[in-house]
C-alpha cells in the first residue's frame, strides 16, 4: 500500500516502519466485529522489539495489545481517505486536542458509570454496552466487568471517593451471585457471559473462558490492598468476610477464582476471543499472574499453604508458558493471544511480532485499538523506552505521534461524548455497539497516560 500522504498525516506517517505494506496507521483496526467474529491466525515474526529493561515493559504491553485487542489479526487503516460524514461531530473541530481530552474525560466517565448498574440489571452489575439491537452486548462479561473495574478501583486509589468504595461493593455483591450461580454450570467459574440480572447465559456459547476468572481475581486484589490502606479495621473486616476467607473456600470472592484457576488451569478452555478451544497463552498468562500474586496476597492475609500452593501452580503454569515461546525464532508460538502482554509479563529476550493476514478483508478501526496506541506512546514518551517502531530521526517526537492518533479518535467521537465499539473507515461514523463500555475506559486509560500518571 504506497502512495504519496496527504493532509495532515503525511510529516507523522512518513516516520513509521516496519512492515512495507501498511498503510496510514492512523485507526487501527481489527478483523471481525463482536464475540466470535474472526478470521485468520496471527504468525509473529515481522516487527522487532528490543529486549525491554524492567521498567519498560509495562509500555509494551499495550503495543501488543494494539496488534491483538479484538481479532487474530491487525491492519492499520488509511484514515487520511476516510470521508467524514459525522455532523455531529462538527463543532468538535474548533478546539484543540487539549481542550477536548480535557471535556472528553468527564463524558466518558459519565457514560462509563451508566453502564454500571444500569436500569432493569442486578445492582453493581457492569454490561458491555446498553444496545440491545444489533450487535446485542446487553450482558455482563467477566473479561470485559474486571477491565472496567480496573478503571474504578484506579480512580478509587487516586481520589479515596466514599462514593466509588459503595460502587465496588455493590459490584463486588453482583459477583457474588455470579459466582454463586456459576457454581451449578458446566463451566463454573469459566462461565464468560451472564444476563442482567446476574443469572449466566443459558444459550450457545464459548465455554470455558479461563481468562475471565483470573483477570477478576487479579483486579480485586487490588481493590482489598488499597482498602487495607485508607478503610482500617473496617477494611481488615471487610476483605475477611466478603473478599478472602480461607475457611470458606465457596463464599469468599477472590478465595472463589484462585481456587479456579489453580484447580482447572490445565483443562482446555476458549481464547479470549471466543473462538479457538484448547491452551492459549494469554490464559496461562493472565493466570500465571494471578497465582502469583494471589501466593503474594495469601502471605500478607496469613493463609501460608494456600499461599505456597498457589506459587506451586503459578510455576507449573510458567512452564508451560515456556513451551509457547520458541527460542531459535524468537517468537511466541500461540501468535492469537497477545493481549497476555497487557496483563501478563514479557519474556526475558527480544521479541518479533507482526502478521500474516488475508488482503481481502477490511476492519474497520476500533476506538480501543488505536486509543491504546497513543497510550503506549504516551508511556514510552514519559519515559524514554527504546522501542524500534519509528526511524531515529532528528526532531522526532513521540508524544507527537500519539496526539495524532488521539485526533483521529477526536474526529470520529459525537459532540455528546459517545464512542462506539469503531468507526468506520469510509466515513468516520461509529460502528458497532454504541458507548462500548471499554471503549471509554481505554479512553480514560490513555488520558492518565498523557498526563504522566502511572499504569494499573
């Protein structure tokens, strides 16, 4: 895909290398739309990134998480072709990228609350989206309540808001009744996708999905270490009787999905793309993740064989995540799930990634892929990862390249706020489920990124 760039772009887009056949990557985009919806298999073997110190590897995660978030398989969109046909999107293009993140922030979180708890589902329940046509995403998903909770307990860190502390309990009471009624399912806590008032899917699905209970687990440890700080003995009560009880192994939150995953990591389950049913490394990642921290957390709530067993399992996963990793070509073998990075931890070597894809098929961007690209950008920017994606040339900002993706995002959001699931790239309007509640998080994400504030 060459010819000349136009516009705005072309001083940004000139800069970006490594695969001969991009296109402008200004959206980014997925293959296939929704739960289910893929095509082809990633292979890694294009795109070099140098081994990344310590300190580094937090920013790599949500460039991978770029190349994986919704599909098997990424393409970078030509945005500087798209027509844009959002009028009301018009009085937008007025302000300035700063005065519009900083307008941005509080929509979004107003529409990202709406979304919890919201009319006619369980108190505390988080759903996807509130569209109910089509695509459907009227339903509580594990994966996507434990990133939205990431959020939540993020700002509850930051600002000790009793308001939001009422709100993770009240969600943190919905997953019990989820957890309670995942009990008596095939998949128990696997089970991916539950209706609004708590109750799980009882149609056609992608069961078990491994990866849900894990994330879950790892965001309300979290949660129990930054009430332990500021709540007291209140707090101490608290995580002790609703969060981690080691003598009651069915009726304490996190106590419920560590012993899951600790349990059934080595049955096979879906990938998080609901796709594909066996072992995926981004599930023995995520939960590799969560054993360990969960052998951390049961140290500082003294249940030492619970603690000890929990480590025991977390190197047995480790293991096997191992065999997904091939040391001669220096890539992972399970290319499909990648978004382990975003959670998970990097291998200690140099990594190659990219893709083989079809030409024939054309995503759209999504809203998070290409917000999660001016994150990482943002991140590396603050504080200087080497990450051989650009060419080194003189004036190179990348902090620079990151606002242009954040235009992009600019240029296709409503003037209300909304954001879809993507949007399109003929004409910029959105696509998919509307007000996908991720979408906003990774908004919300990416703004602490530019501000310099710390990752999850």
């Amino acid at each position: 895909m060459t010819g000349a760039l136009e516009g705005r772009y072309a001083p940004f887009i000139e800069r970006v290398v490594p695969l001969d056949d991009w296109s402008t990557p200004v959206g980014i985009s997925t293959w296939g739309s929704g739960a289910g919806a893929l095509t082809q298999p990633m292979d890694i073997h294009a795109l070099k990134i140098n081994q990344p110190s310590t300190s580094n590897k937090m920013f790599l995660r949500l460039l991978i998480l770029i190349l994986s978030i919704s599909s098997l398989a990424v393409r970078f969109t030509d945005c500087s072709e798209i027509e844009r046909t959002n009028d009301t999107n018009d009085q937008l293009q007025n302000i300035t990228l700063d005065e519009w993140v900083h307008h941005q922030v509080n929509k979004s979180w107003s529409i990202l609350m709406s979304n919890v708890s919201p009319q006619g589902a369980l108190p505390g329940l988080i759903v996807a989206s509130l569209t109910t046509g089509h695509p459907n995403y009227f339903y509580s998903w594990t994966r996507d309540t434990a990133v939205v909770l990431k959020e939540i307990i993020t700002r509850y860190e930051e600002t000790n808001d009793p308001s939001l502390l009422a709100i993770i309990k009240q969600t943190i009471s919905a997953t019990q009744v989820i957890q309670k009624g995942s009990f008596s399912t095939e998949a128990n806590m696997g089970e991916p996708k539950y209706e609004v008032n708590g109750s799980p899917y009882t149609g056609m699905w992608y069961r078990p999905q491994n990866d849900g209970p894990a994330l879950r687990a790892t965001v309300y440890m979290k949660f129990a270490r930054v009430y332990l700080k500021v709540g007291g003995i209140e707090a101490l009560e608290y995580v002790e009787r609703v969060l981690y009880n080691s003598n009651n192994v069915t009726g304490s939150v996190i106590k419920v999905d560590l012993e899951y995953i600790a349990n059934h990591w080595r049955g096979i389950s879906f990938d998080l793309w609901e796709e594909v049913k066996g072992h995926h490394f981004f599930t023995f990642s995520v939960i590799q993740r969560a054993l360990k921290e969960g052998a951390q957390f049961c140290q500082e709530v003294k249940d030492q064989n619970a603690s000890a067993y929990y480590q025991q399992q977390a190197d047995e996963v480790g293991e096997q995540l191992k065999l997904f990793w091939d040391d001669q070509k220096k890539f992972v073998v399970d290319s499909r799930d990648l978004l382990w990075v975003y959670y998970g931890k990097l291998p200690d070597t140099n990594m190659f990634l990219g893709y083989d894809g079809e030409n024939k098929t054309h995503g759209n961007p999504w809203f998070i892929t290409t917000l999660a690209m001016s994150e990482y950008l943002y991140r590396t920017n603050s504080t200087g990862a080497d990450v051989n994606l650009f060419k080194n040339e003189t004036g190179f900002e990348t902090r620079q390249i990151a606002d242009q993706f954040l235009m992009i995002v600019k240029d296709s959001v409503q003037a209300n706020g909304s954001i879809h699931e993507g949007f399109s790239r003929i004409d910029g309007h959105g696509v998919g489920a509307r007000d996908l509640t991720w979408s906003h998080v990774a908004f919300l994400s990416m703004e602490r990124a530019r501000r310099g504030l710390p990752e999850f």
